[in-house]
C-alpha cells in the first residue's frame, strides 16, 4: 500500500521521522539508554569493534566507525562481507562484531557472522527484519523499527540503522566512563531532534525535485566529502547509481588529487557533502580546485555556512545539529535527489533493473 504516494521509495522516505523516533524510543527510557542486548560490564570489556556489511548497510558502518571513534576508546574496523569472510583476519581477544543488515538474510553478512561464532567473537545484529537469519543467529540483537521497507533502494532501514549504530555508541562510551554526564545528556538531547529535522529538510523537497531536473541527462557525477561526510557522499552516490542510473563515484575528497581529479572536465557534477565543522575549510578548497576546472557543483551544508554560495552553484542547508549526528540528515536530500533523477527518466523507482532487495546469493 502505497499510502497515495507515487512510489514506496517517497513513502518510505517520508516516513524516516516516524520510524527514526520509534526506533530510538525503543532503548531510551528517562533519559538513559537501555539495552538489553549488551550489559555494561560486556560493553567495559570489550577492545575492538568490527562492523560487517554490504551496500548501504556498510555505509552506515563507515559513519558508526566515526561516531564510535568520537565517543570511545574502541579501535573500530568496518568491513565488506564479502571480503572480510575470506580473508585470514586475526580477530582479536575481546571483541565484538556487530553485523548491520536490513533484511538480516544478505548472503555474505550471514557467512561472515557465522565466521565470527566460529571463531569465538561475540556478534551483535543491527537488523531490521525480526526473525531473520541473522537476527536469529546473532548472540544479540539491536532491531530497528523501520517497518517492511518494499523500495529496493534502501532509505528508511538505513536511517533507523543510523540512529541505532549512535545509541549502540553513546552506551559504549558511558559503560565504559567515556563521556561526562554533560555531554550524554546533550547528545540525548540532540538525537531527540533528529525526527523533527527530517520533517523538516522534507516540507523543502520542490527545491531538490527542482534541482533534479537540471541535472537528470547527467551521465557521470562525483560525491566527495570528509570523515562522516565521506560516508553519506557513499551513500548518495550509490542511490544516485541504483536507481537512476547514473555512473557516480564518492571519493573522500582529499584523494582527489590522486587520480581522479583528471577525469574532472567541463561541467562534470560535483555534489560535495560539508557538513563537519573541522574538516569545513579543506573540503571547501578541494571543492575550488574542482571548480576550477569547470565543475559544476552541489554544496550541501549546515545552516550558517552561507560563504558556501560563494563557490556552490547549487546550495541545499540543512538544520544545525551536533556534528556527530549530522549524517542523519544530510543522506536526506541526496535520497530526494537520486529519487526524482530517477522519476525524470521515467525508470522504476523500486524496482530497478538486475537489483533484488535481498541479496542471498554470493
Ligand atoms: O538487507 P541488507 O541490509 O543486508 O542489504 C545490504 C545491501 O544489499 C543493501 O543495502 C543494498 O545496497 C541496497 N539496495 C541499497 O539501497
């Protein structure tokens, strides 16, 4: 049921305020989080964290690394399933892996956390589909509450899975004395705005649609950003491929001058994510080189950073929130994007060509 919405992807895009909300209040009571998964002690013990994934689930792996890194002591590996359950890792003693999958039945995710049992190291599921393979192989698991998620292109489960991976975080840093009082409560605080400023960035979509349609004829366009910036430019990028089918590449910006930055020409798109304040002015000057070989570029920042207009040729803000979590909202409008790309060319949104939604071949 597609709710009058034109496709389960918008439907679902639009309920990302709703389920973020369900699934954050499903662990925070009086402003504590309660998991029943792991117990502090567990949480004290452990030394390293391997988040395994594929697709968009590994993206929110690349940006929980950064807010577990932010908060914590944990040395943090993220990791392609289907790389990491043939290589000879050594797992370290004391770790834990956590296993981020939507569907909970994805092939590779499913090979490698048996991998993990095998060789002794506790897993955690971060899966969105209750009773699946990997919830139920799991020692333990996280569910998120984004509901069944009908769109190929994942945009909800990924938000849920986003949140979940901060709460998982914020506990590990206050089990584990990490974090003053303070700064818990803030981030409480701050995670708490996160469904309002959905909405928000939502009620603005003509802007994006209109944008969309100067750009839908593109053939090739860049993503490039910092630190979590880098992760959602993976992640817009990787939409914008899925279901428009455009051939689109993220870079973490400071490598473009390692090779790519050649294939940079005269109106090539450059959607460029900067929302980390410390990283602001170096992927600032990375943009102008790319401007200065003609790129056209996409600036997407936070409220307040208006100089970005003068070197974007396209701004989109979205609201100020604390840094570690602006993620959640910037993957917003770069799902709008690739949505309405999609819908220009006239293509089939949910269901694009040679995708399933759940992967269980390897
Ligand atoms: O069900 P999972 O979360 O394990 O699926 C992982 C990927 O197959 C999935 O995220 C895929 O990349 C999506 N189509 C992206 O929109």
């Amino acid at each position: 049921e597609k709710s009058g919405y034109e496709h389960f992807m918008l439907k679902e895009i639009h309920e990302q305020p709703k389920v973020v909300r369900d699934t954050i209040n499903s662990v925070l009571k009086d402003g504590n989080i309660n998991f029943e998964s792991l117990t502090d002690e567990e949480m004290q013990n452990i030394q390293q964290v391997y988040i395994i994934a594929c697709g968009s689930a590994y993206h929110v792996g690349m940006a929980a690394q950064y807010v577990l890194e932010k908060l914590t002591s944990l040395s943090v590996r993220v990791e392609l399933a289907s790389e990491f359950r043939y290589r000879e890792m050594q797992l370290a003693k004391n770790s834990l892996a956590i296993i981020i999958s939507q569907s909970g039945e994805t092939a590779d995710s499913l090979a490698a956390l048996r991998l993990c049992k095998e060789k002794g190291v506790k897993t955690l599921g971060i899966v969105n589909v209750v009773g699946s393979s990997i919830a139920r192989e799991a020692d333990n698991v996280f569910y998120t509450l984004a509901g069944p998620e009908i769109s190929v292109a994942t945009t909800k489960a990924y938000s849920c899975q986003l949140v979940a991976a901060y709460l998982l975080a914020m506990q590990f840093a206050k089990a584990r004395g990490e974090i003053t009082e303070e700064r818990f409560a803030e981030l409480i605080a701050e995670i708490n705005t996160i469904p309002e400023k959905i909405e928000k960035i939502l009620e603005d979509k003509e802007r994006l649609q209109w944008f969309a349609s100067k750009v839908v004829n593109i053939k090739d366009a860049f993503f490039i950003g910092r630190g979590i910036d880098y992760a959602i430019g993976m992640e817009g990028s990787l939409k914008l491929k899925e279901i428009s089918y455009v051939h689109s590449e993220a870079y973490a910006a400071g490598e473009l001058k390692h090779g790519p930055i050649s294939l940079i020409e005269d109106g090539t798109v450059v959607f460029s994510v900067v929302t980390q304040s410390a990283l602001y002015e170096k992927t600032i000057s990375n943009m102008v080189e790319v401007k200065s070989r003609g790129a056209k570029l996409f600036g997407l920042t936070t409220y307040g950073n208006y100089n970005m207009e003068d070197v974007a040729d396209f701004t989109v803000y979205i609201p100020k929130i604390d840094n570690l979590f602006a993620g959640s909202l910037a993957v917003i409008p770069l799902q709008l994007l690739s949505y309405y790309v999609s819908v220009g060319k006239g293509f089939d949104v949910d269901k694009p060509r040679n995708l399933a939604k759940s992967v269980t071949v390897e």
